[in-house]
DNA sequence: ATGTCGGCCTCGGGCCGA
C-alpha cells in the first residue's frame, strides 16, 4: 500500500497537480490539508474520475483537510471530539477514515502565528485533542497513522537555521512536547528519505528563493502505531513535486507499506 | 527586499493568512 500527505495550499488552483500527482505516483490513499475550500467547492467529480473515493472536510477560505482513497473509505469522522474553537469559530483541520484496513487521519495542526498569539494557545490546545483522539483509538491495534501538516519542526535539524527561529513558533519547547506526548503513545516518526540534500524537508516558503536554496523545514509529519511503522517499506518527500510553475510550498511525504 | 502565494471582496488593489 502506498500513503501520501500532501499540504496542498488551496485545492483548486492546485488540482491539475494534484491530478497528474495521482496519474504518475498512484498512491492508494492520499492525505490532503489545506484545501481552502468549503467542502461543497471541492473538484469530486475529477478526483473521482481517476478511480479514486473522496472525504472532504472544508468549512470556509481557511483551513480543510480531506481523504482520497482507492481501497475503500469507511468510518470518516470530520473534526477532533472537544477540539477548541478559534476565536468561536470551529475549524476544518482533521478528518479520519479507515482505507483498506488502516484508519488513517489528515491533520492541519494551526500555525500558532507568534508565541504571545492566541493563535499559539489554540494550537496548544489543539494538539492537546489530537493526543485524546490518538489515545482512544489506539485501543484498536490494527494499523494506525496521523498524516499531515503538524506545523511543528520535531528538532533544531529540521529547519534550516536554528537561528533564525529564535522567536518563532514551530520549535518552541511546548510545541515539541506536544508532539512528544504523541509518541509516548506508542507513535513513531516515520522519517522519510530526501531525494536531495542531506535532510527531508517538506515545505519552502515560497518568498525569497527559498526553495532552490534548500532553505527548508521538516514540518509535515507521519505519525504512526507498530502495526503501521513496522510494515513501512520505503518514505521519501517528493521534492519534485515542489518545482516548476504553480506548486504548493509543500512536497508529498510517499509511505510504502507491506500492507 | 516587508522578497510569494491564495481567497475574498469586488473589478483594482487591499487585506488577511501562511
């Protein structure tokens, strides 16, 4: 089986990659966050043409997570249970769905803007449902992943220059004990190889040449039980799929498993 | 370079979010 996370930063400007990204990597199950779209707007018809069962979760602009699957798509839950609002608006940031025997969730954990934003409070809280959510369906053991945009580097290797981050979220020390509470659940970073360079990046911002000067963060994350890490057979980033004209500022992170 | 994208409101360009 073969799973793919992919931030896409807006599905419709986004979908003729996303299209050819299917056709030429034909995953079995493709993760998707940031569709910037409500869930009616989301292109089904196209994605479903290819073969492939669509679960959207888009409630407005921001935000929106989705499922695609060509080994069935059961048991969607749209949302974390208790997951904090944002200013009092609920957000579209976690859809999970079981696919060919593994119950897979899509994650776009909030940015957090600055460390003294009410933004990094709720993203604090947010991760704080996710770790509920990962704990009650762990009971089941059959394969288990989170896939997606954690927003969180895991360590200083995971951006490009620690320096530059010194006041910024996506490093800070709760932030990573969040991710560190998900772990001693019993998850495993699954660590994709990188096609270039010496360390997997996923996403570049778009500003400033970062892109081909590699100046990059380790942010989209797969997160998975035993029963999922230990079938992996091979993960890589699609850097590839970051070049040429109109990408997302984030690559495809590609799982293989013996499953 | 405060550097680029994308959505939205609204039809030119500003604002917000990342």
């Amino acid at each position: 089986m073969r799973i793919v996370t992919w931030n896409v930063n807006s599905i419709v400007p986004r979908l003729p990659r996303v299209l050819d990204f299917l056709e030429q990597t034909a995953p079995d199950v493709l993760c998707l966050q940031e569709l910037k779209s409500p869930t009616e707007k989301f292109p089904f018809a196209e994605v479903e043409a290819l073969g492939y069962e669509v679960a959207a979760y888009g409630l407005g602009r921001w935000n929106g997570v989705g499922i695609v699957s060509r080994v069935g798509l059961s048991d969607v839950v749209r949302g974390l249970p208790g997951e904090p609002r944002f200013d009092g608006a609920a957000e579209a940031r976690a859809i999970g769905a079981t696919c060919g025997g593994v119950r897979v969730w899509s994650v776009y954990v909030p940015n957090g803007r600055e460390p003294d934003n009410p933004h990094y409070a709720y993203k604090l809280e947010w991760l704080e449902a996710l770790r509920s959510l990962v704990s009650s369906e762990l009971s089941s053991s059959g394969p288990f992943a989170v896939l997606g945009d954690f927003n969180v580097a895991p360590t200083d290797a995971d951006v490009w220059d620690i320096a530059v981050f010194a006041e910024s979220t996506h490093v800070t020390k709760p932030e990573r004990d969040a991710l560190a509470r998900l772990r001693d659940l019993g998850l495993s970073d699954v660590f994709p190889r990188p096609l270039k360079y010496d360390h997997p990046f996923t996403y570049w911002d778009y500003r400033a040449g970062n892109f081909p000067n590699n100046k990059g963060m380790r942010i989209d994350l797969v997160y998975g039980n035993a029963a999922f890490s230990g079938a992996v057979t091979d993960s890589y980033v699609d850097r590839n799929a970051r070049k040429g004209k109109g990408p997302s500022d984030h690559a495809p992170i590609v799982v293989d498993l013996d499953l």
